[in-house]
C-alpha cells in the first residue's frame, strides 16, 4: 500500500475518531479507505450510468 497525505478539517477527524470508538473501525486509515472505496463506487456507477443512458434516463424506456 502506498502513503499518501491528506489535510482534514478538525471536525471530520473528531467524527472519525467517534467511528473508531464504536469498534467498526480500527484505525484513521481504515476510515478514510471504506470512505473513498464507496466515493468511487458510487461515481464510477453514475459516470457508467450517464454514458449508458445519458440525459434519456431510464423514464425514457
């Protein structure tokens, strides 16, 4: 894995922090990894579904 580094407001860190202390989490990075793998599903999902059916949309079918 590579490192990386990312500046964060102080908020989001704390709600981070509070992730972890539930237990789901380990770790800072942890966190962040979940957070980014679902960013990217969810836009390479809309960038696929806007290349498929463009401004049509499905109530066009």
């Amino acid at each position: 894995m590579k490192t990386i580094s990312v500046k964060m407001p102080e908020d989001l860190i704390r709600e981070i922090d509070e992730l972890i202390k539930t237990g789901r989490f380990t770790s800072r990075s942890e966190v962040i990894r979940a957070a980014v793998r679902e960013l990217l599903k969810s836009e390479l999902y809309n960038l696929s579904y806007h290349k498929r059916w463009g401004s049509r949309g499905l109530g066009s079918l």
